[in-house]
C-alpha cells in the first residue's frame, strides 16, 4: 500500500499479532484494487455491554479516486468464543476486499446494467 495504515484502538490494548494481521490483510487490499490513497481501522471495544464476553467493534474506511471513501463495519456476534478479534478482523476485511472488486470493476465498465426498454411508438396518423 502506498500510503501507511492508520490504526486506532479503544478500550482495546495493542498487542503485536493483532497489528500483523491488520498490516498484511491491509496490503492484500491491492490485489483487489490498485488505487488505494488511504486505509484507516478503527478497533472497538464495547465496555457498556453486559455480557460475559467482549463485543468488538471493527471499522475499516478505504479511499480510492475519484473520492470514493468504502466503509465496512462488523461486530463480533454474541456466540462468539476465544479469539474472536481476530475473527472480526478477518471478516471485515473480506467484505472490504469483496466492496473493492465490484467497485473496480464499475469503474472498468464491466458490471451489467440492466436492459434498456425500448420506448413505446405511438401512431398517431
């Protein structure tokens, strides 16, 4: 990527393994679209819950020309167990990866558009 990845934590201590993750999941973006000016993840997690278990928050905002700005948002389900971050992490990232291929290919021309219907000739003689 050519511009660097932005990462912002809350609630959420900074462990070297989840930022791996992020950073290569991140540079795979490329390979779906090569115009990317700028990638920013936001990992959350949610104290007001309740729960046994912690609820993550993951937002990832991708930029690419013509000022088109993709965001994904997921949030890890209430079934989930143990590592369920980096769970989390890897979903997001697929739903980003599945939003850059369609948008490459709407910007190539490649998505089918519906059929145009002809307009109805009307005699009027």
């Amino acid at each position: 990527m050519r511009v660097p990845i932005e990462i912002t934590y809350r609630n959420v201590s900074k462990r070297s393994e989840i930022e791996q993750l992020i950073h290569d999941k991140a540079e795979k973006l490329n390979d779906f679209h090569d115009g990317i000016v700028s990638c920013r993840i936001s990992i959350e997690l949610d104290q007001e819950s309740k729960k046994t278990l912690n609820q993550y928050h993951i937002r990832i905002g991708v930029r690419v020309p013509p000022g088109k700005e993709l965001v994904v948002r997921e949030k890890s389900g209430e079934d989930d167990t143990g590592d369920s971050l980096r769970s989390v992490i890897t979903e997001a990232f697929r739903t980003m990866n599945r939003q850059l291929k369609k948008l490459k290919q709407k910007q190539r021309g490649q998505v089918k558009s519906r059929a145009e219907i002809p307009e109805p000739i009307l005699d009027m003689g």
